[in-house]
C-alpha cells in the first residue's frame, strides 16, 4: 500500500505534545543520577562507554557519542547495535565497560539480551527507557528515565548529554559550565522551534512522494536524526522508501542517485562538520530538483549561549524531524501507528 493513495484525505495535524515542556524539564532533574553514575564509572576504574540500542534507541546515543569521542582523552567510545553487540562483543567486554542501553518500552528483545549478556561478563548497565520497572531497568545497575510516551528522542538526547558531560568532568577534561545554560534552556527553545518550523515542515511533508526514494543527509552527532526520519518514521511508519547518509560519503558515490525522481533532504547542524553538510548543500542546489534544506541556524534557540548552538544543535533537528513526521502523517492519511509486520507477526 502505497501511502501516497491517501494524499488527498489526510489526517489532522498531531498537536505538538502537551507534555512536550514537563517532560524535558523532568529529564534535566535527573542530573544528579547521571552524575552519581559517572562518579561510581570513574571510581572503579571504568574506561570503555558502549551505548547500545535498536532503531530508534540505536540513533539518540549518536549524538552523546559523537561529543564524547571528540572530547575524551581517557575513556574509548562506541555505538553499537544491541543484537550486534552479542553476536560481535567488543573483546573489553567486561568490569572496565559502562554499558548504556536504551530502549523506549524497556522490552526491546535484543537490548534486554545484550544489556544481561554484558552484565553477566561484568560490565557496569545503565538502562535508558520510558519508566524504571521494565525488564531492561531490571537488567540494569542504574535506570535514567523519562516517563513519556511521545516526547522520547530529545529526552533520550538530554539525559545522555548531561550523563556525557558527567563522565568528562569526573575524568578531568575541561567542560564549558555554560552547557548547564544550554540545556535548561532547551524545554522552551525547542517548544518555540517547532512552532517556527511548522509551516515549513508543511511544505516539506506536501512535496515529498512514496513515488520517489527520500534520502536523508547528515554529519557528525547529526546522523541520528537522519537515522530516525529515514529508518524509523519514514520506512517503518509511512512505508516510503527512504535511507540515510552521511554527508561525508555523499559525494563518493551516492550522488549519483540525485535525479529527478528522488528526494533529498539535509539535516544541518552548527558543529564542526557543518562544512560536510555545506558542500552537500552547494552540490544538490546545482543538481537537484527535491531537495530540501532544514537548518537549525534557522531557530532563535533562545536562551542557549551563542558558542554552545553547536553542542545542541543536533537535538533541535532531531525534535524537528519528529515534527516532519507529523507533518506527513497528516498529508498522507497514513496513520504513524499503522504497521504491517511490528508487533503484529513473529520475527
């Protein structure tokens, strides 16, 4: 079933989350348990951080990890697919590793596998999900919770930020204390955002097809929201054809793709690989007929200090792309719940 049969009745438009604000506000609270964490981590030695994760859990650790990997000099960082983690374990497996896993319900099978095969070798577990009484918390040495059923990626991004920022001060690196100004300022900065956004994300959603393959761009901590709007909310909620790229590989090969019957869509962030978007940018606009820019320079962020967009820019255009997704749903007419296989057959 092709979404696009339904273009013309549509959906209402999701009213953006009433608990959108509380939510992040409570998220922010949970300080204190990141830091509690990062002390217990360092204490006892730990020097390898894997976050682990399926789909949508997978792509709101990439940003926590991208900033780590850039700014540790003691710890070694990875990303890695909860059901690739017990087939291929890092071979430090063990007392020395913090293992965050994330996963929205806490049920997810291969991150509740992953999250006991490791504590079983002794690794230190930090479950990421919606409440503190699910399977994965119950695998886990510590829970950081957010307790939302709809706000759930930029919650997943601010609890990793500030368990990130934990975790380079208890190892001595030196950390900007105004990211603490950032982060309390984005509830609000964010709510704004979308607003600001909407009309544009309207256009977007009315000008993409199911007829022609959506390709989402991105660079650095960015790729998440690529990750998710491509993998999760167009291939898996609105069955289009889509996939996700970063934007240092684009040119070698994959803009070979950039017809007329193809979509392009960039992510760009205010970190330091906004060159890599940059260049993509300046291709496709000689190149392309669908293609589509959403920066995140474009949003006042209010509150967050000049320096420091770049540190948080990534989860503007995540909350952004959740947006867009509800922007298609109700262009569509093709529900963001409706499945053919999750949760509906044996996998």
């Amino acid at each position: 079933m092709s979404s696009e049969k339904t273009l013309n009745t549509g959906l209402p438009l999701r009213p953006i989350e009433p608990d959108f604000v509380p939510t992040l506000r409570g998220v922010l609270e949970k300080q204190a348990i990141a830091q509690r964490i990062a002390r217990d981590a360092i204490r006892d030695g730990v020097t390898d951080i894997v976050f682990v994760g399926c789909g949508g859990s997978y792509s709101s650790s990439i940003h926590a990890a991208t900033f780590l990997e850039a700014r540790s000099t003691r710890l070694t960082i990875r990303n890695i697919n909860a059901a690739e983690f017990q087939s291929l374990p890092p071979a430090r497996l063990g007392p020395k590793m913090l293992v965050v896993a994330s996963s929205h319900s806490g049920g997810t099978p291969e991150t509740v596998a992953a999250a006991k095969f490791a504590r079983e070798r002794g690794a230190r577990l930090v479950a990421v999900s919606r409440d503190d009484d699910n399977p994965l918390v119950n695998a886990s040495h510590y829970s950081l919770s957010y307790g939302s059923e709809r706000t759930v990626t930029s919650s997943k991004q601010i609890l990793l930020a500030q368990l990130g920022q934990a975790l380079l001060e208890e190892t001595g690196e030196a950390v900007d204390p105004a990211i603490r100004t950032a982060l309390e300022a984005l509830p609000a900065a964010l709510l704004t955002a979308q607003e600001q956004a909407d009309p544009k994300l309207a256009g977007i959603a009315r000008q993409l097809s199911a007829e022609r393959p959506t390709y989402v761009v991105s660079s650095g901590p960015n790729m998440g929201a690529a990750f998710s709007l491509s993998l999760c909310y167009f291939m898996e909620m609105q069955w289009m054809n889509a996939s996700n790229i970063d934007a240092g590989d684009y040119l070698h090969g994959p803009f070979e793709m950039l017809t007329d019957n193809a979509s392009l869509i960039v992510f760009q962030g205010e970190d330091a690989t906004r060159p890599l978007t940059e260049r993509v940018i300046r291709f496709a606009g000689r190149h392309g007929t669908h293609v589509f820019v959403i920066d995140s320079r474009d949003l006042p962020l209010d509150g967050v200090p000049e320096h420091l967009r770049g540190e948080v820019s990534a989860i503007a255009l995540g909350v952004l792309g959740t947006r867009l997704a509800d922007h298609r749903e109700a262009a569509t007419g093709h529900s963001l719940d409706e499945r053919r296989y999750m949760h509906k057959v044996e996998y």
